[in-house]
C-alpha cells in the first residue's frame, strides 16, 4: 500500500468530534483524489503533513517546539518523506527527530484531529493529519535544527503560549486519554 492508499484509509476511517472535522476530513479525501501528488511538499495546491503531540500523563505536561521558521510553540510534525509507509509512521518519525525522544507511542485510535492552516507560497496549504504520542518515563528531550527550543509545559499553560489549534488539539487529546484503552 502506498502512503497515498494509506491516508485515504485513514481518513476514511477518521471520526472527527465535530462537523468541522467532519467537513476537513472530506476536503482531505477530495485533495487526495483531486491530487496524487497530494503528499508531497511538491504539490502547489497543499499537502498533507503529519504531527504528533508529545504528553506525558502522568505529570500532566506536554512537549513543544518553538518553530524556528515560524517562531510559535506547536506540536512535533512535518512533511511526510519517501521512506514514510503510513501517516502513522510519518508523524512518529517527525515527533522522535523534532523532540530527540526515542521510544514514544502514538496513541492508539488513528489520528486526533485535523487541522490545515495557510502556508507562503508557492504552496498554499498544509492538511495536518495530528496524531498524540506519549514519552516513557524518563524521557529527556534534545533540541533539533528545526526548533529554537524545546520545553515541556504543563496542561494548563499551553492557551497561554501556543495557538488554538494546539489547544484544540491538546484538548481532545487529554479526552482520548481519559478513555483509557
């Protein structure tokens, strides 16, 4: 299966919290029909991405990277690349080299939520398929060269410095771990 088959699975299978999600899992599934180049940073019309969350539960706290080229606190994530088998593994991939931590674990139950948010030209949108991701215990993180820091916040100071979509996804992904497996 190819990474394109894989998200178009994925996001067949993806049940949003809402119709938001429910409306960019559609617009998702029409890019990728509409594109089979829709993977890759090199389709201008936007891509899909994959990020993951880094949470540590038990101290009630999360990892974020201070973009270098952005310069906003956000979750681990990036472009997809060749080697990429699955969302899945895209999004692990990018959290373990943006964070330094090896051994996380995504969450289990596909990803958490969708987000696509404008991006400069000569591409137009990333389609963020976010994915959350717990540390061992022990963790320590490493900064990458794609990150000015590196800092884990605890739950409730994530409004204060990241955007929404960080809270958002903060959000549901503290009630995916409050289900419990």
């Amino acid at each position: 299966m190819s990474l394109h088959e894989d998200a178009v699975s994925v996001l067949r299978g993806y049940d949003g919290a809402d119709a938001q999600q429910a409306e960019l899992r559609l617009a998702y599934l029409e890019h990728l029909a509409g594109h089979p180049d829709g993977m890759w940073k090199a389709c201008g019309a936007g891509h899909l991405t994959a990020s993951a969350l880094v949470v540590d539960p038990e101290r009630g706290r999360v990892l974020l990277t201070l973009h270098r080229k952005l310069r906003m606190w956000l979750q681990m994530g990036g472009h997809c690349e060749p080697q990429d088998t699955t969302l899945a593994a895209a999004a692990l991939r990018e959290a373990t080299e943006e964070s330094g931590i090896s051994g996380l674990t995504l969450l289990p139950g596909g990803p958490v939520r969708l987000d696509r948010h404008p991006i400069p030209a000569p591409c137009h949108w990333h389609l963020d398929v976010q994915y959350a991701a717990t540390a061992t215990a022990g963790a320590v993180e490493q900064i990458s060269d794609e990150s000015l820091d590196l800092r884990w916040f605890p739950y409730d100071e994530v409004a204060g410095v990241a955007d929404a979509s960080v809270g958002r996804l903060l959000e549901d992904t503290r009630a995916r771990l409050d289900q419990g497996p």
